[in-house]
C-alpha cells in the first residue's frame, strides 16, 4: 500500500474546499464553465455590434439615395421651367437664331424624361433605386399624363421649327408645352416635398432603432456585469481560495505519511531483494557452462523480456549422451519463473532417462506431463518441450515434441524446420502421448534449437516459421565457420529480429546451437559460458 493509498489520506473536507471537490467528481473543468460564460457575453456583445453596424450602413446608403432622389425630382422642376423656356425662345427667335433654342430643347426634353422614367423604375446609371411609396406613384400616375402632353408637343415644335414654320404655327404648336407644364410644376413640386418628408420619416425611425439599439447595449452590459462577470469574479476567488486550502490538506497529508512511504520502500527493497535471488535461482536452474564433447561445437544464448522469466534450457552431457532441453513456461516474470522452477524440478527427476543406453525422450515427457497434470494448471498453465538426445559417438539423435518450436536442421547447404509429431502441452491430458523422431547427423550438420520469442520478434508477436525465415537462418549459418559462437549469436539474433540492437523483447528468447564438426582424436573442448544478456 503506498502513501497515497493509505486509509484517510486526502479524506479532509475543508470548509470552503467543497465545492472544488464537487466539481472533480462531476468531471467539470471550472476553466472550461468561465470560458463558456465570457463566450457568451463577448458574443452577445459583437451581436449587437453588428445589428448597429449594419444599421448604421444601411443609414447612410439609404440617405444617400434619398439625397438624389430629391435632388432629381427637384431638377425636374426646373428642367419643365426649361422646357418651357426654350419652346418660347424657338416662337419668338428668328429663323437663324431658332438652332440654339431647338439643340437645347431637345436636350432638356430627353433629361426630362429620362429622369422621369429614372425616378418611377430606377436607374443604376444615375444611382436611384426606384423605391417609391404608393402615394408617390399615385402622384406620378396623376402627371404623367402632363408629361407625355409635353413631349408629345416638343416633338411636334422640333419638327416644324426644322421646316421652317411660321410664328403661328410654331405657337400654336408649342401652346401645350406652356399649357401642361403648370400642372406637371405642380405635381413635381408635391413629389419632391413627399420625397424630402418621407426620408425624414425614415430617419425619424433609424434614428429611434439606433438609440434603442444603444440601451440595448447598456441593457446587455449591465446584465452580464451583473449575471456574469461579477459571478465569474467571485467564483474565480472561490477556486483559488479553496485551490489554496486543498494545497494545505495535500501538504500535511504527505507530512503524515512519510512514515508509510518509507515502509512501502522497504517493502519493495525487500521485494527487489527477493526478485534478485529468483533471477539467480533461475540462473542456476540454466546450463551455465555448456559442455563441448569431441565432434561437436556448441553455443547458446538467452535473452529474457523481464528479469525473470518462463523459458528454461538444459545442455548436459553424460555417458555419451548429450540432451538438449528446451522448456516454455506461460507468460513473463514472476509468475512464469514460479512455473519454470516446478518444471525444472520434474525435469531434474527424470532426466536419467536421457541418459540411458537407450534414450526415452518419449517416457520423459510422458512422465513430467503426469506431474503436471496433478499441478494446479490455473496456477501454472501448460508449458511446452522439446528435447533431442544425440549419441557423440554414433552421432545418432532422439526428438520429441510437447507443443515446442522444431529445431532448424542445416546440412552445410540447404536448411529446413525439422518438423516432427507434435504432441500437445505439458499438464492438459495425463493419458498424452510423445512420439520420437530418430535423426543421423553427418559432419557438419547443424541443429538449431530456439524458443517462440525468436520467431515473435521475427514477426512481431507471431510466433511462426516460414521459408524466409529458414532462407535467413541457413545464410547465417553458412557464415558459422567465419565467426566466433559469441559473434555469431549476436549476429543471428539481430538478423532473425530485424533489430540492430538488443532491447525490450516480445517474449523470453533462448537460442541453442549443436553442430557436428571432425573428431579430434577423442579430445573434447573446454566447457564454453551460455550467454546471459
């Protein structure tokens, strides 16, 4: 139990702390609701904003128009007076004198109707949009007649002036324009004060929605000063009022507990101690010095994923007899190594049987299986074994298989995975039976034993051999005469997993190499160190 597990640690409620409390267990982040809180009330506030902005535009661009609007029923007033001037200057003028007064006539006749036409449906060209109310278009309706009386008769004085009539006749012709023009003067000067008094109307009433527009803004601010920035600062105290007395309470509740924590260090130093003596346990239980008898060369490596581990091999040499015992415990670490010790036990009580003038590697594992069938398998799983027993002298081989890796066998050219009947994992059935697989081996032949972890790490986690995998173990083997065995392992290693350096591993790894090589006259090597990384 460590410190921060012990009965009553942070357990203290202060008296304001409560409501920070509240929150962590709800999950609430207080950051997260003050940001919320200032989201909305920035937000509300650019709304309004840009209502008034957009009023304000609208404002201008509407009295601008309106301006025009104005301005040209206005000239219209004008341009009628015009009109009506000009016709009596092609009346009373003399024949020579009539060309100014018709060149200005005409002129003033197309404005006249263009702004008139301009003013009822809008034009882009002189920036007016049409929009009349329906009193002014009545008024327009009313003069229009007036208007197209006029025109009708300018057109009608433009053509006999050019020919040249004479007075009477040009004032007979122009008598409507001096006639309608009174009555559309009239009309216009109605139009435009109707403009004028409408636009002020429609300012009248921007201007209101702008000062409402502004106590809506006053409005607003007072409410969020007093629904959320005042509440935001308060509550900003508040955390950091209780942030502060929650500080104080993990203080001296560490200052309580320095005791506990310097238990559970012993705790663990004792723990530390005890995985060490296993991990030499376990060491112990492993070939430490491999034997080296005369026409073999032989070399191995183990590599655990923890500190300890399920994986446990056996090289022992006796009466012409070497055995090699590969053995899988399920899982890492203590467990695995707990597993591992039952096994290496079994093993250790059966062995002779390896050993004898005729090896039984079968009757081995039948009878470590019978054991661990009366094991508590939820305890200690189901491990797997293979075992080979070689003749140094005949250079004959024994192989069985309980659910173990099959050796590689490498003939000095061409190499295979030595399959074998595979029977099933130790402790599942009492009645299991094990095959055994006879092999002669020649000069120069190899046996490759390896664990599962090789293979998981040659393929991430999946422990199974495929001819690539073959194709890259008889190329490295091929090299064997040219390395030393530590060079050579390291490099088959680092080959096999795809790695170029040794690091955290899917699973324990053991590799375990026998070669048959010339005799040597009876002479047998020195015994050569496993190597522990």
């Amino acid at each position: 139990m460590s410190a921060f597990e012990a009965p009553g640690c942070i357990q203290k409620r202060t008296r304001n702390g409560g409501r920070m409390k509240d929150h962590l267990a709800a999950g609430t982040n207080p950051a997260t609701e003050l940001r919320r809180r200032y989201i909305l009330a920035l937000s509300l506030i650019a709304l309004v904003s840009i209502i008034s902005q957009t009023v304000i535009q609208c404002t201008i661009i509407r009295r601008n128009d309106d301006g025009r609007v104005v301005n040209i029923a206005g000239r219209q007033r004008m341009l009628s007076q015009k009109l009506t001037k000009s016709a009596m200057g092609i009346v009373s003028a003399a024949p020579e004198g009539r060309r100014t007064y018709l060149a200005e006539l005409k002129e003033t006749a197309r404005l006249i109707q263009l702004s008139h036409h301009g003013l009822i449906h809008g034009d882009k060209a002189i920036g007016i949009s049409g929009d009349n109310s329906s009193a002014i278009a009545e008024k327009y309706r009313r003069i229009e007649p007036y208007l197209l009386a006029m025109l009708d008769a300018v057109t009608n004085l433009v053509d006999k002036a050019e020919r040249s009539a004479g007075a009477e006749t040009l004032h007979a012709a122009a008598a409507p324009i001096l006639d309608y023009e009174a009555q559309f003067l009239v009309g216009m000067d109605e139009i435009t004060f109707m403009y004028d008094s409408e636009a002020r109307a429609r300012i009248d009433v921007i201007r209101a929605a702008e000062y409402a527009l502004l106590l809506l803004t006053l409005l607003l601010l007072a409410l969020e000063a007093r629904f959320i920035f005042i509440p935001t600062e308060r509550q900003i105290a508040v955390y950091f009022r209780e942030y502060t007395e929650t500080v104080k309470t993990l203080n001296d509740d560490i200052k309580r507990h320095i005791s506990l924590e310097e238990g559970n260090k012993k705790i663990v130093d004792a723990s530390r101690k005890s995985i060490e003596r296993a991990k030499i346990l376990q060491r112990w239980m492993i070939t430490q010095d491999l034997p080296m008898p005369d026409g073999y060369d032989i070399a191995a490596m183990y590599i655990p994923s923890e500190n300890l581990s399920g994986d446990m091999f056996i090289v022992r040499e006796q009466n012409g007899r070497l055995a090699v015992i590969l053995a899988d415990c399920t899982g890492h670490g203590i467990a695995a190594s707990m597993s591992a010790n039952l096994v290496w036990r079994y093993i250790y009580r059966f062995e002779h049987m390896l050993h004898d003038d005729v090896p039984a590697p079968g009757t081995f594992l039948e009878n470590i299986n019978e054991k661990l069938c009366e094991s508590p398998n939820d305890e200690f799983g189901y491990p797997t074994m293979f075992v080979a027993v070689i003749d140094t002298g005949k250079r004959k081989a024994w192989l069985a298989n309980a659910g173990g890796v099959p050796p590689f066998y490498f003939n000095g050219q061409t190499i295979k995975s030595y399959y074998q009947p595979h029977g099933l994992l130790l402790g599942l059935k009492p009645d299991s039976r094990y095959l055994v697989t006879e092999l002669v081996l020649e000069e120069n032949d190899t046996l490759f034993f390896v664990s599962d972890g090789l293979l998981e790490e040659q393929f991430h986690g999946e422990g199974t051999a495929d001819a690539d995998s073959e194709k890259l173990l008889g190329e490295v083997l091929r090299d064997y005469p040219d390395r030393g065995y530590l060079e050579n392992l390291n490099y088959l290693f680092m080959k096999l997993s795809n790695r170029d350096r040794i690091g955290p591993l899917f699973d324990d790894t053991t590799m375990v190499l026998v070669k048959a090589v010339p005799f040597r006259n009876g002479e047998a090597h020195a015994p050569r160190a496993t190597i522990f990384l």
